[in-house]
C-alpha cells in the first residue's frame, strides 16, 4: 500500500509545476497529436476502430476515431483512471478519492450499457473484506495507513471471456470480476527488496520493501495477461509481470523499469511500458519545501515509452508524461501530458499521441 501512484506524481508537480511549456510536436514528427484539450487522461483503450480515455479530472470518457477522439462518451464520473470497451459496453474504474472529496462510487468498477451506468462493483469493500496483500491496513488510531483501493486499470477478457480484471494500486493486487459480479484475487505480485527499495519501511514489519502497486493491464499475441507495477518510482526497479490467463500463475518478469505506469504488448510480442517521470529533475530539501528545477528546465522532456522486443533489445520513444497505451490497427497509441491537470495546474492540456516505430531510438 506505500509508495503509491499519486503520491509520486504529487512529488514530480512540485518539480516541474513552475518551468514553462515547450511548444507541442510538428505533425511531421514520429510522435504525433490525435487528441488534445483533455484533462488528465489516464487510461487508453480501442474498440472497433475508435480510441476511449479516462480523463481523470474532468470526471469523463472520451472517445472516437483518431483525431476526433475528444467526443464526450460518459459523464459525471468520480476520478475515472481506466476504461475499457467491448461490445456496448464501458468498463471504468474510478480512482480513490482525495482528501475533502466525495466518496460516492470511488474505488469502483462501473459497467455501462448504451451510456448508462448498469452496474457497481464496490472493490473497497473487497479490500476491507480480504486484504490481498496480507499488509496492515489501519494504525493504532484506527486512520487507513495508506490507500485501501485505488484502482488504474480495467481489462476486459477476450472473446467469450467475461471475467473483467483490475489492476488496483491500493490494494497491491490485480482484480478479477466474474460475470456475476463476484470479486477474487488473481495475482498479489511480490514486495520488491531489491536496488533502492532493500528494507524500505512499509505498513508493517513483515512487508518490508516497495509494493509492487499495479497499473497497467493488457493481453500480449501469446493470450497472456501483461502486468505494468510501479514499484515505488524507484529506479530501475519497476517491473512487468507475465501472467497464465487462467490461474494468475506467474510465467515471467520483466525489470530495469523506473516508475511503470501502463504496458501494452504490439502484434510482434515487443512489450512497451510507460514511464511518467523519467527525465524529472532529483527533488532537493525537506518535503514541502523541495527546491525548484533550474530555469531552464523543460517538462516536456520528462517521460517515455521503453519497448523490449522479444529478443530482449530495448528501445525508447520520447512522450511527454505517458501513462495509458494502446494499439489501433497495428499503431502504438498513448496518452500524453497525462500529469499536468491536477498535478500542474494546467487543465485541457492532456493528448492522445500517436507513436510510430520510427519515434523509438536506442537507451543511452
């Protein structure tokens, strides 16, 4: 339950948030705007050749072909973070609420049918209920110690599939919802204690080390489940776990990450992990009080997308504050500036990007 998401990103806005805005990208560019005047967009699906975000502050989904993917599809929603399509269908999941925010429907699955809200699932209450992660959720003041539930991501099972998984960052564990609605645990990935996170302080004694906090789903060609965890931010020591569809077995792992916060796997099998904060300025003095960049610092810079192919190359695609992706007719999709709503103070500024393979280039 430590080192989640949003705090991390809390940190990179006190960096960044008083710097000026590079002018956006030339439609020249491998890197190319389909989408813009979203705020906070998070999660990124396609369906029947049209893109969905979530944008978290406005409370909407958002979708169409691209380059027309701005239309309003939902509305009135709590702090959307994932979304998903199949059919008619929406799958949200709405992220935990802040603090002075309204709780209602937050840490949720949402399912609609023909834009209207059909159905609720509570994941909190399975948290409070089950407690995947073994960890200590209440101090001796009775306070949650951290966030109970805070679900990113939501996937739909494909095909006939019906079960629905969420990638839930408060509660360190991937989600599966059957066609009954009935919640399980599919897969609790392990504490990391490795590099940075060796005997970090966590919620308890026994859960030492950065949780591994999931963000990001998505079905790889080989019809395995691809798992995106954030690991704390820490160097080097994200990871993308490969999963058995059926039984949450644990196939393989991929690490070397910096702060995962979404994956998508291309037709060929190559996996791309988005990395928000990559190239952010070292935070310097006491929290609350951490000095800012230098002025000449430019937040556009900060982000990018890391493909592995599968003979284990990794390449790198500049994308300003990445987090959800998703392929479209065999081309890479991802949103952009995904950070600078709340967190920067720059509402509308979100995009949608497309990323042509020539966008990816060699890590230094």
């Amino acid at each position: 339950m430590k080192q989640r998401l949003r705090s991390a990103a809390v940190l990179f806005a006190a960096a960044t948030a008083s710097v000026g805005i590079a002018t956006p990208a030339h439609a020249a560019d491998p890197v190319t705007v389909v989408a813009r005047g979203l705020d906070q967009p998070y999660g990124l699906t396609s369906w029947n050749g049209n893109l969905f975000t979530a944008e978290s502050s406005s409370g909407q989904i958002t979708g169409g072909p691209p380059g027309r993917a701005e239309v309003p599809r939902l509305a009135g929603l709590p702090h959307p973070s994932g979304v998903d399509r199949k059919r008619e269908n929406f799958y949200v999941v709405t992220a935990e609420a802040g603090p002075g925010q309204s709780t209602y429907a937050t840490s949720s699955l949402i399912i609609t049918q023909r834009g209207k809200p059909r159905q609720r699932v509570d994941l909190r209450a399975y948290e409070l209920a089950n407690n995947p992660d073994g960890q200590r959720q209440f101090g001796d003041d009775g306070a949650p110690l951290d966030a109970l539930s805070n679900p990113f991501a939501v996937l739909t099972g494909r095909g006939f599939d019906n079960r629905v998984f969420v990638a839930d960052g408060g509660a360190n564990a991937v989600l599966v919802v059957d066609q009954n609605l009935k919640v399980s645990t599919f897969f609790v990935p392990p504490t990391v204690n490795t590099g940075a996170c060796a005997g970090a302080e966590n919620n308890d004694p026994e859960h030492t080390g950065c949780d591994s906090v999931p963000t990001g789903l998505a079905w790889g060609p080989d019809g395995n489940l691809y798992v995106s965890a954030f690991t704390a931010g820490a160097p080097g020591e994200g990871r993308v776990y490969v999963l058995d569809p059926f039984d949450g077995g644990l196939l393989g792992t991929l690490g070397g990450f910096t702060g995962p916060t979404g994956v998508a796997v291309g037709p060929d099998g190559s996996v791309y992990v988005s990395e928000l904060t990559e190239g952010a300025p070292p935070l310097e003095g006491p929290p609350g009080e951490e000095a800012p960049p230098p002025p000449d610092f430019d937040p556009s810079t900060v982000g990018q997308i890391v493909k592995v192919e599968r003979s284990g190359r990794r390449t790198a695609a500049q994308v300003t504050m990445p987090v959800g992706m998703t392929f479209l007719d065999g081309t890479l999709y991802s949103t952009a500036w995904s950070a600078a709503g709340d967190f920067l103070g720059l509402p509308g500024r979100g995009e949608i990007v497309r990323v042509d393979a020539s966008a990816f280039v060699p890590l230094p």
